[in-house]
C-alpha cells in the first residue's frame, strides 16, 4: 500500500472510530489502541507534509491565536425559541397549532434543551468549512478554529452526507467534568498567583462553554474539553420531517442528543417532560428544559414565525430550584432609560449550579405585594436557571429588627428629582445628565443589537462618562486618541482598535440607530418597522402620532415615546452630533424605505439553492423581500419557484417532484425586469416581522 494511502486509511479508521464514540456512544477499542492509530497518522504526516489535508484528524488545533473575530452572515437567520415553565401554556400552545392546522391532533418531536452557546456550522462537499456563533440572529462571530477543537465535531462528513453547502444548527456545551477540572486548575492557579481572586471562577458550564469557544487562542479552547449536539438545519434539507432529519444527521456523522422522542398529541409531550426533571441530574452535562417541535417540516412552514419566535416550537423550562437565604440590604439601582430599580442583597447561596447573591425587586409596588423587608428569610430561585428571583418574604422568621425599604425621595446616583410615569410602578430620574442614566445609554447604544462597536464595554463606558471626556453617546465619534491614552490600561493598540470601531459603527444601518437611541418601548423590532416605514431619521423625527399610529404593531403608547423622544431638546443635541459626525441617517445606500420600489413579487414565495451568480444567498434574499417576494428554506407545495444557481441540490430535485417551478438567476431578473437595480440599495434589514421555519435555529 502506498503511504498516500495509508494516510488516507487511518483517517478513515479514526473518523470511524470518532463516530462510534461522540455520535453512537459505542466505543470499539480503547484510548491507549486509539492514540496509537492518532501517533502512526501524525507520524506519517510529519514525514510527507504534502499529504495533509485540512480535514485531517490531526489538524483540529490551530498553531497561532488569532487576532480578532470577524462577523459573518448566517445562510438564513438563527431565531430565538419562546419558553414557559407551566403545564397549561404547553396546552395553550397546542391549542394554537392544532387550530391554525385544523387538525385534532399534532405529531411533536421533542429533545433536550441544552444549555450552551449556539452555533451554525456550515458543511461544503461534506469538509467543515465555517462556524459562527448566533450573534444578533442575522450575524454571528466566525469561530470556526475554535469549533475545529472540538473532538465531537467531524471536520468530514460521512460518505451518506449531501455535497452541496449546508448549514446545520447546534449547541457548543461544557460537559460537568470538564467545568469541575476547570474551576479546580483556575482557584488551583489563583490560590498560588493571586490570592482572593476566586471571582474569576466561572460561574457555571454555559458561562464556561462561551468564555472557552470565544477565547482568541485556539489552543486554549483545545484543552477546555468541549463538545456539540446538533439539533437542526438552516431549512429541510428536503426532508419531511425533523426526526428524519435529525436520524440522517446522526448518519451523517454529527452528534445528535439522544433521548429526542416522537410525541402524539400535547398529553404525551407532557409525560415525557415530567420523565426528565428528575433524570436531567444524570445527565454529563447541563440541560434547562425540554424542545417541543411541530415534526412536520410542511406543518411549520405552514405556521411560520414571529419577529422573534417560530409559531411550531416551544420550550418548556423545568421547575427552578429554590433556596432560603437572608436579606441583608437593598441597593437602588438606575437603568439607561432613568427607572430606578431596587436590587436586592443577600447571604450567597447555591442555585443550580451557581453562587447567587442579589437579584432585582423590580420595582416598590412589587415589594410592597410580596411584604419584602431589609432583614428577612426570603425564598429565591432562578428563573430559566439564568435570572436569580426573590418569589417571597417568610414573614413568621421576623424578630423584630427587620427594616420597612422606602422608596428613595432623590436619585441614589445623581441627587436629582424622581417622578412615577402616570400608572407606573416605576421611579424615574428626572436628571438626564445623571451618570448612571448616560452610562447604561451609551452601553446600550454601543451593544451588538445597536452600533455594535467592539471593544466599548460597561468599564471603558465608567472611565469615558466619569473623566468627563464623554457626556453622552454623541460625544463618542469626537474622542481623541491621545485623550483615550490616558484612561487607565488604556493601550495604544486597544486605542485604535476602539477609535476603529466607532468610525465602523457610522454606517449601521438606520434600523440599527433608532435602535441604539434609547427610545422607550422601541426595541428590534420596532426599530426595523420604523426604518421601513419613514427611511431616515429626519422623516422619523417630524413624523406625527398620527403617522407614526400607522406603522403596523405600533399603538399609541410606544408612538408617545417615539414622538416625545424627537421633541426633547437634549436629544435634539444628541441627534446634530451624531448628524454632524456623519452617521448614517437613511440615504439612497442604507436606507430601508422601499416605497419606489416596484412590488413585482408579492404574494410569490421562494426557495434558493446552489450558489448563485455574483450573488450571496443572503443579499439573493433581501432582494426577494425587497420586490414583495418572501424566502422559504425548505420546498413544499406551496413554494412558488425555486431560484437555483450553480450545484443545486436536493431542493430542486423535490421541486421538480412537487411541480413547482425551478428558475435560474437570468430567469428571476427578467421577473423582476428594470427594478433589479434595488439590489444596490442596502436597507439593512436583520430579518423580517414573518419568517418561514427554514429562517430558524
């Protein structure tokens, strides 16, 4: 045999054996026989380095750390999941589906509900070729060294695997041991280097697991002992169902949790949750809750999705641990928005996995409802096993010495005034140059979800606002190198890099910066109607109430916000800095208003695949959206054309057996004739009010 293939033998023997360990739970020989085959491979490679391929076993690891993560778009958007802890919202849940389906009863699948970090990977001819992280849902970081560490992870797919490109979802995890000899070697290091600093401790596995896959060492994620599951797809990948799905995934060679049960009716999806609340604490790594899914990949394309949700899924979260503890004081807390909220501190306890000392009251109306005192037993648990919750006080421990928490008469922060909204239980500042106020502002405006600058976090934020360089968010794209320098570890590079990506961050889209403004009751969502409605900010901002009443989910509430927030004369100053510093306000490049542009495809629904001329996929579908058209990624009978470039796969061949319509990109131009030049006008969307289930995870 020759040496070529040899090599090519004992890759073939070691993904074999990967599979029956990560992905079959099945091991066939020993770690000693099998670092043996990974030294002969390693050995034969070292002597012909013109034989290593980047799909090799051996070449998980990366030699240099890198120096930045860039963002990447994800083939179709990774949407979050709603979730509840209650038995009958499960029920309701069903209700729906069943009576937007007009069917008695719905086949559910239902699977772990990991808890880690989620990712999309994406598989070309069958070799790993690029992982990101989910970011802001249409965006994510490219991690794809990291992901290479990681053992469970096949950087070749098995021969049964689809050649086209494909993007498979799932969920970078810290199993328990690997958390546990982590936490130990890190207060093992700390207790020798820096007594006291046990802060630095993880807190628990997911914090873990994310800290680990977003390191920019490669090296350093290599020995954190990650794995993966794989739960789905960036759309059907022409099956009909997620449990075929998932089953060819596993075949395929990707690790796929287990315990995934096919469910008849809502009554059974309930029993097989209730199996695991208990045997969840068996499980090697962390899960929170159970996934409930519509099986019928047709059914969910039928049900499509919110801004935020699919209509098919739900998750259930397991009961939260509880825990008494004592309340030793309440600190007053003041949010970007100038809500004065009470945060509550007590004796450390653990809670699911993790050291909890403080949680928020919310506000004075709820402390008051629950009778909560400085000085009482209190019950506290997580919720979601994230978020820690004072559920109530225990009134029969008092001695006595309790103290009744007053609402504060003056701003904590500031000294300004306070007022109540009408009908609110919520304190306000009055003060809008109050320093907590401007800080959490301008984190808010910098965050992924808004400008997204890298490298302005909450401490840079504290140094800017407290040495008087910065007084509000619009003073952000004036700031001086040499000033930045003299901020404590403040670095020349860290200065650039900073400087860097505020000038990056003026051309956000405009969605982007009515996002980052701060507007109460405006979020995502919101913003993005917005955008679309009026284009640029100047129209926003002499919209009317009436005008701004129109805009589709927006009620006089958030249109009071909305118009107030254009009328005060310290965000008109705010507003002629960013003007003046040259963000983008909505122009013929960025702007989201498609008014002039000819809705030609209304009404029509289309699927892509291959890879289409001088075009992404992902522009391929803005530009679907842009003439009224909307983007499925999954074919079904109702699919009105599937667009298909070069290499199209298994999606026009199920077309074609569907008799729906598969047309090239000369073909879709000519549909949308002289108006193709919209393509050219960049509006920035991040997703749209309704996606079809091909958008999600």
């Amino acid at each position: 045999m020759s040496i070529e293939n040899e090599i090519k033998r004992l890759r073939e023997e070691i993904r074999k054996h990967d599979y029956n360990y990560y992905v079959l739970n099945a091991p066939e020989i020993s770690d000693f026989e099998y670092d043996r085959l990974m030294q002969e491979l390693r050995g034969l490679e070292n002597e012909n380095p013109e034989l290593v391929t980047s799909d090799s076993p051996t070449q998980r690891v990366s030699g240099e750390p890198v120096e930045g993560f860039t963002s990447v778009k994800h083939m179709v958007p990774m949407l979050s999941m709603d979730n509840t802890y209650s038995f009958e919202d499960l029920k309701d849940f069903d209700k729906r589906v069943r009576d937007s389906l007009d069917v008695p009863q719905v086949e559910y699948v239902v699977e772990l509900k990991f808890d880690g970090l989620a990712i999309a990977l994406q598989y070309e001819n069958k070799i790993f070729v690029r992982g990101a992280t989910r970011g802001d849902g249409t965006t994510g970081d490219d991690v794809t060294y990291n992901l290479r560490t990681i053992n469970s992870l096949p950087l070749k797919l098995n021969d049964a695997a689809p050649d086209e490109l494909i993007e498979i979802r799932g969920e970078v995890y810290m199993p328990k041991k690997s958390f546990e000899r982590i936490n130990k070697e890190r207060e093992e290091n700390m207790t020798r280097h820096s007594p006291g600093a046990a802060r630095n401790l993880f807190a628990n596995p997911r914090n873990a697991a994310a800290g680990s896959l977003k390191t920019l060492d490669p090296r350093i994620t290599a020995k954190r002992g990650l794995g993966v599951f794989c739960y789905g797809a960036a759309g059907s990948l022409g099956f009909d169902t997620h449990a075929e799905l998932l089953d060819n995934l596993k075949k395929w060679g990707l690790p796929v949790s287990s315990p995934a049960k096919i469910c008849y009716g809502i009554d059974e999806v309930m029993d097989y949750c209730n199996e695991w609340i208990d045997k969840r604490h068996n499980l090697p790594f962390e899960t929170d809750g159970m996934v409930i899914k519509v099986n019928s990949f047709a059914e969910q394309e039928q049900l499509g999705a919110t801004a935020k949700y699919p209509r098919w899924a739900i998750a259930y979260k397991f009961p939260a641990e509880q825990a008494v503890t004592k309340l030793e004081n309440v600190e007053f807390q003041v949010g970007r928005t100038g809500h004065i909220t009470p945060v509550a501190h007590f004796q450390s306890v653990q809670l699911a996995g993790t050291k909890v000392s403080r949680a928020t009251l919310h506000n004075f109306d709820e402390i008051a409802r629950k009778d909560i005192r400085e000085g009482d037993y209190i019950v506290v648990e997580k919720a979601g096993e994230i978020i820690p919750y004072v559920v109530k006080s225990l009134p029969e421990k008092r001695t006595g010495s309790e103290k009744i928490i007053r609402e504060p008469e003056k701003c904590p922060v500031c000294g300004g005034d306070v007022y109540r909204y009408k009908d609110s239980a919520f304190l306000v500042c009055e003060n809008q140059g109050c320093p907590a106020l401007v800080k959490k502002s301008i984190v808010h405006f910098a965050s992924r979800n808004a400008m997204n600058i890298e490298g302005l976090g909450p401490a840079i934020v504290d140094q800017l606002v407290d040495s008087g360089m910065v007084k509000d968010y619009g003073d952000l794209y004036f700031l001086e190198k040499n000033k930045l320098l003299g901020i404590e570890r403040m670095a020349e590079k860290s200065a650039d890099n900073l400087l860097s990506g505020i000038i990056k961050s003026k051309k956000q889209p405009v969605a982007k910066l009515i996002n980052a403004l701060g507007i109460r009751n405006v979020g995502e969502a919101t913003a993005r109607a917005l955008a679309e409605r009026f284009g640029t900010i100047e129209k926003l901002s002499a919209a009317s109430l009436e005008e701004l009443q129109e805009v589709s989910d927006i009620g006089p509430e958030v249109a009071e916000s909305v118009f107030s927030f254009f009328r005060n004369p310290n965000n008109e100053e705010v507003l002629h800095k960013l003007a003046d510093a040259g963000l983008n306000f909505g122009n013929d490049e960025y702007a989201t208003n498609t008014k002039n542009i000819p809705q030609v495809l209304e009404g029509k629904k289309f699927v892509l695949t291959g890879t289409l001329p001088g075009i992404s996929r992902p522009d391929a579908s803005e530009l679907i959206r842009k003439f009224g058209g909307s983007v499925s990624g999954s074919v079904s009978k109702k699919t009105d054309y599937v667009l298909a470039g070069a290499e199209a796969g298994s999606k026009a061949d199920k077309a074609e057996r569907l008799g729906v319509e598969v047309i090239s990109w000369e073909e879709f131009l000519e549909m949308v004739g002289d108006g193709s030049d919209g393509r050219d006008g960049r509006d920035g969307r991040d997703g749209s009010d309704e996606f079809s289930q091909g958008t999600l995870f």
